[in-house]
C-alpha cells in the first residue's frame, strides 16, 4: 500500500508530519492493505493563519482499490491529527461497506 501526502501552502510538510500520517493511515486500513494499491492524503488548512476558525484542518482521503473507481472522504477538524483520524475512520467504515459489498453480491 503506497501512501502519497499533498499538503497545501499553508502547512509544512515535513518528515514528522508525513511519518505521523502515514502510520495513522496505515494502522487504520491495514486490514484492507491487500485491496490497496494507492492512499492519497491531502492536508489543507482551510482558514490558514490570517483567521481563526474552530475546525479549518481538513484531510481529504482517497484510496484506490483494485480493479475498482477510488473512493475518497474527507473529514474537518481542529488539528490536523484529528483530521487525519477522522478521516481514516470514515474511510475504513467506507472500505468494509464496499468491500463487503464485493465480496457478498
């Protein structure tokens, strides 16, 4: 399972973050590493430092799977990490939805 994470102008991307995110993602869709040929992850921060906003972190998943159109979910939040957990979260109850669709129909 690849994971690529994009960030935007408004966040450094550097080796701390992309190792944090990488084992979060990892940790919540090891299950379905097999299915898995890529993870995009992109980080924005919506409001950026000129505003203050409450949840301006957001993480856009998209996981594409073999033989099959990507599925992406996005999730808002405070930090990033919670962005990131969040959005792992939804797409792991995408993935068993999806999958379980695959393997039942």
């Amino acid at each position: 399972m690849h994971i690529q994470i994009n960030t935007d102008s408004n966040i450094e991307g550097d080796n701390a973050l992309t190792q944090q995110v990488e084992t979060m993602v990892r940790e919540t869709l090891d299950h379905f590493s097999k299915h898995i040929t890529r993870v995009e992850v992109h980080l924005r921060d919506d409001n950026s430092g000129s505003k203050s906003g409450t949840e301006d972190k957001r993480c856009l998943l998209e996981v594409r799977l073999m033989g099959h159109q990507p599925i992406a979910v996005s999730h808002q939040a405070f930090t990033l990490e919670q962005a990131v957990d969040g959005a792992a979260k939804k797409m792991k109850r995408s993935l068993v939805s999806t999958l379980g669709r695959l393997d039942h129909g």
